[in-house]
C-alpha cells in the first residue's frame, strides 16, 4: 500500500479484483456489465408494470416496486465503481467520492432491511388480519411506512460514515471495488477498535433487531397459516411470502457475513466477493424472483400485454 500524509489525503486508490490474462478482465468487465443492464431493465420493468395494472394495485406490490426504485440506485452505488476497476484496474477515486459512496452504500442497505421488515409485516397483517389489513395498511399508512424506511436508513447510515470520513489517514489503496467500512478503516493511522465497535452497535442493532422483527412476524404467520383448514389455502397463503423469505434469505446471510464475521477468520479477497452477492447479485435476482415465482405478476404481463397488442392493431 501506499503512505501519505498523516491525517488527510485526496484521494484513494481502489484496488479492485486481481485478474490475470488478457481475456479474463474484459470477460469479467461484459459479464458485470450484462448483469447490470439487466438489473436496472428488471426492476424497471416492475416499477412500470405495478404502475400500469390496476391488478398489482395492493400493497404488497407498491412496497416490491419501492423496493426495485430501491435497487436501481444500491446497485447504482458501486457497480460504476466496479466496472471501472475491471476496466482499468486500480482506479483512484477523490475522497470527498469516497465518503459519499460510502454514506450513500450503507443508507440504502440499511432502507433496504427496514423495507424487508415492512413487507414482512405487510404479511403478517395480510395472513393473520386479514378482516382490519386494508384498514390498517391504507394509501397513507403505506405511503408512511415507505418514506419511514428512507429515513431512517438514512439517519442511521450518517454515524458510520460520518465517524469513518474523520479518521486520519496514512495509506490510501482500498483493498476492494468500492468504498466500505472496514477496507477503509485498515488505512487509518490510529486505533480504530472503537470506531469498529461503535459501527458494529449502530449496523448490528439497527439490522439485528429488523431481523428479529421478520423472523417474529414469520413465526405468527406460520401459526396463522398451519390453522387454516385445508392444505390449498395453505399453499396459497406460503406462496405469498416464499418470494420475500427468499429475498431476505439472500440479503441478510451475506450481509451478516461480512458485517458480523470475524475478518480474521476470512481469506483475503473474501469480502469482495461475498459483497458481490448483496451488491450485484441480489438486486440481479430480485426481479426475477418476484416475477417468476408470482401468479399474479404473469397475469398482469399478459393483461398489459394483450392492451398493448390492441393498442397496435388499432382500428
């Protein structure tokens, strides 16, 4: 790594990932980009489509398509980044850049797990009252709870950030593709133990307890469902939420894993790539998931596609 200045520099150096070959790094730079394309397409599409059909007019689909306006700016954050690296390799990037991918990361990391916890209750309500849940969850109790989120993962995300944007600085190649925490943090000239453990507190307890909120609002659902009487309205009650388990299943084991593992106890290089899963990966997935695995999203792709078939022919 390189040294500088005690206490500031300008700017940073993104390492990347190590490829070796000629056909190995432009392979790797099309690939990245293709999932990429595709991710921002996917979440488009069902931004457009829950706006389009009247049949996704519930809200579970406006949080889906709150969650997909979501992804397109999480993956937005650092793929850049990313493609950049593979492009060209290490990749400087100014530290006021730095600081605010950082910041902007994490904000919406965290949006994104209080925005699962809303969808898991919006389950709940849905399965276990099912007489009150459009009452309880209106326009307005749907549009809260959105910009509640935004806030709040907003908020919680300016003490890390913050904290990490005043450290002091000796060495300025960040072992990674973009701008985290604990990459970050190696370059500081100080201690930054308690810097760790208040970033711990603030990511831990915020993503913690919204996971222990989900798997709570999962077990009273199981209950609800194992009561109802046939094995029909089971399955169709499980097939409601098996696309949001799947989804916080993906988002919370890679995140815990490199949040809540030990560093130490990792092979250099790890955390890059396990960060592909959330950063890339999930959001890559995540359309899919909704759309493939849901009844009710295939009948409103034809719905919209038979209108514009019509719309074409013309008179």
């Amino acid at each position: 790594m390189d040294h500088v200045n005690h206490s500031w520099t300008q700017t940073f150096i993104l390492a990347g990932f190590t490829t070796t070959g000629t056909l190995l790094r432009p392979l790797a730079f099309l690939g990245t980009l293709c999932i990429y394309l595709i991710t921002l397409a996917g979440n488009l599409f069902i931004i457009v489509l829950v706006k389009a059909d009247s049949g996704l007019s519930t809200p579970m689909y406006f949080f889906i398509s709150v969650l997909s306006f979501l992804e397109l700016w999480y993956v937005s954050t650092t793929v850049p980044t990313l493609l950049h690296t593979l492009l060209h390799g290490r990749s400087p990037i100014p530290s006021v850049a730095c600081f605010l991918q950082l910041y902007v990361f994490h904000s919406l990391g965290m949006t994104e797990c209080y925005l699962l916890g809303v969808m898991a209750l919006d389950r709940y309500l849905a399965i276990c009252r099912p007489l009150h849940y459009h009452a309880l969850m209106s326009r307005q109790v749907q549009l809260w709870l959105a910009g509640a989120t935004w806030v709040a993962g907003f908020s919680a995300a300016l003490v890390p950030a913050s904290l990490t944007a005043t450290l002091p600085y000796c060495l300025k190649e960040v072992a990674h593709y973009f701008c985290d925490l604990a990459p970050l943090m190696r370059l500081a000239c100080v201690d930054t133990s308690w810097h760790a453990r208040v970033h711990g507190a603030v990511i831990g307890v915020a993503t913690g307890c919204n996971f222990v909120l989900i798997i709570g609002l999962y077990g009273g659902i199981l209950r609800a469902v194992l009561r109802l009487p046939s094995a029909a309205s089971r399955a169709k009650a499980f097939s409601t939420c098996s696309s949001h388990v799947t989804v916080v299943a993906l988002f919370y084991a890679s995140a815990f894993t490199v949040y809540v593992g030990s560093p130490g106890s990792r092979l250099e290089g790890t955390d890059k790539l396990i960060a592909l899963v959330y950063t890339l990966l999930t959001p890559f997935l995540n359309p899919i998931i909704y759309t493939l695995r849901n009844k009710e999203v295939k009948e409103a792709v034809r719905r919209i596609t038979d209108r514009l078939k019509t719309v074409l022919s013309g008179p």
